[in-house]
C-alpha cells in the first residue's frame, strides 16, 4: 500500500552538509518528499515527539541532542515507506548498522545517528500530524 512516513535528518546530518545526499537516497528508492521544513525544535516540542520515550535513560540527552541545531523534517510518501524508510536508515545504533544504509555512511553514535524514522504506519500517522498541516502536505 501507498503509505506516508515521519522523517527527520538530525543536527549532526544537516551540520556535515548531507540533507542533499540523505534525499538522494529517498528519490532513488522511490520515495517522494511531500511535504519539507527546517526548525530548529524547542524543548518542549523535542518533548512532546519523543514523550513515548520519556522514562527512558537516555531521554535528556536525547532531547539535548535534538535541540543542539536546525533539522530537516519531510514527509515522505511511497509504496511501503515505513519499512522502505528504515531499511535505508540502518540499525538504530550506526555500529549495527549494515553498509551502504544512511547511518553507517553519514552517523556517528547512538544518538547523532543522523535520521529518525517512524517505527509504524501509527507512529507515522501521530507523527506526521505533529509537525505538519493536511495543508501542508501536497501528493502527487
Ligand atoms: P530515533 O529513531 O530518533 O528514536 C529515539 C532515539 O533515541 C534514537 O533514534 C536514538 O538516536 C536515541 N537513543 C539513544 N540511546 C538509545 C537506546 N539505548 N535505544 C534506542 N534509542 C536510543
């Protein structure tokens, strides 16, 4: 099925200068950019996106990490772009991360690990919808 995914390319990603090459990546797996910014995210909106991880150990840092700079979000939309989308990221962790994915090739560590990728068509759908407008979004 034609799905739509939430996707961020990180401080760190956008800081090396990759936006273009990360969606090279996306147009040459068939994926669309259907809707596109750059924020530089507040806490309380680094919050608010990850709030599903906010017991976890590493959330502060986390959070401190996602508000360092400006990243790129877009909506990208395709036939299976949830999983199409984490196939190309690559292990959450870029040392698991299999060659030739975004994070081996553009990613640092655990958590500069250069994009994130909604985890499921429901993620995506909450996901898409914190940062975009219907408006916003223009298929074609
Ligand atoms: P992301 O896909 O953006 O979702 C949550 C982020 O938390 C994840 O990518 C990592 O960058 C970061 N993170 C840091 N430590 C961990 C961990 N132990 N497990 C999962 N995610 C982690």
């Amino acid at each position: 099925a034609v799905e739509r995914t939430l996707s961020i390319i990180k401080p760190d990603a956008v800081a090396k200068n990759v936006i273009g090459e990360i969606y090279t990546r996306f147009e040459k797996a068939g994926l669309k950019v259907v809707a596109s910014k750059m924020k530089h995210l507040s806490k309380a909106e680094a919050e608010g996106f990850y709030a599903e991880h906010k017991e976890r150990g590493f959330f502060a840092d986390l959070v401190a990490f996602m508000t360092s700079g400006p990243v790129m979000v877009q909506v990208l939309e395709g036939e299976g772009a949830v999983l199409k989308n984490r196939e190309l990221m690559g292990a959450t962790n870029p040392k698991e991360a299999a060659a030739g994915t975004i994070r081996a090739d553009f990613a640092e560590s655990i958590d500069a690990n250069a994009v994130h990728g909604s985890d499921s068509t429901t993620s995506a759908a909450r996901e898409v919808a914190y940062f975009f407008a219907v408006t916003e979004i223009c298929p074609r």
